[in-house]
C-alpha cells in the first residue's frame, strides 16, 4: 500500500496468520464514537453528538454503547424531539449524567489493491533446488 504525503511514499507491511489463499481481502480498522447525554431517565437516555444523521443512527440500531463506568446499554431508535442525529439509549444500571457514552465498533478502510503472492514457498523443496541450479546454469 502507499500512501502519498507531502511527496512522501510509505510502505505499509501487514503481518499474521493466511487462512485462504485469496486476492480479494478486507482491512478492518477498530473505532470508538462517543456522544453526550443530554436527557435522562432512571434506566433511558437520549444521547447527542455521537451521529450526524438519522441514516447512521438506522445503520447502528441495536448496537451496544457503554457509559465510562461500564454501564453497557442499547441503541433503541432515533429521537425527533432533540438535536439532529440523536438517539434513545437504554441501559443495565441507573444513569449518571456527566458520563460519556461510547460505542465500539469496526470500519473498513479503503486502499490500493496490490497483490503479490509468494509461490515459492508451495513448490516441493527438491524442484526448488532444481529450478535454482538450472537458473544459475543459465547465468
């Protein structure tokens, strides 16, 4: 992958396990959203500032948010009575107010495609040490 900055290319180098064998892959990176709670009952919560829109609040409905203190709660629906793009909460224990709320979730990231399989390793050892040889002979 290379990204251009400021006429500057970096080669990013990814490391694990291979599974499949596969050009086509995804990259996923983890994100944390948080918004503030601007009206609270004993168990329900309406928090602002965490989406922009109605559209992301649907793309996010029963998601699992979490207060600061580890009070986890759901995504219920959006509200139309606040700010644009809050929504209603409810969570497991009473609220407090003056915490945040996160939520914990994964983005694709987008990127040049560049594939470059390493198919030495899959030839038997002994046509190795052939095909090297014969590659030498030829020099």
């Amino acid at each position: 992958m290379n990204c251009r900055y400021q006429g500057t290319f970096f080669f990013i180098l990814f490391s694990g396990f291979v599974l499949e064998l596969e050009k086509n892959f995804k990259i996923f990176r983890k994100i944390k959203l948080k918004g503030k709670i601007f009206k609270f009952f004993k168990k329900t919560a309406f928090i602002k500032e965490m989406f922009s829109s109605e559209m992301q609040i649907t793309r996010f409905k029963g998601a699992l948010v979490e207060q600061e203190d580890g009070n986890r709660g759901i995504i219920k629906k959006g509200s139309w009575n606040g700010p644009k793009g809050s929504f209603r909460a409810t969570f497991e224990k009473e609220i407090q107010k003056k915490k945040l709320v996160f939520l914990k979730t994964w983005i694709s990231i987008k990127f040049e495609r560049y594939y470059r399989p390493n198919e030495f390793f899959w030839i038997p050892f002994d046509y190795q040490e052939i095909k090297n040889k014969n590659f030498l002979e030829d020099l």
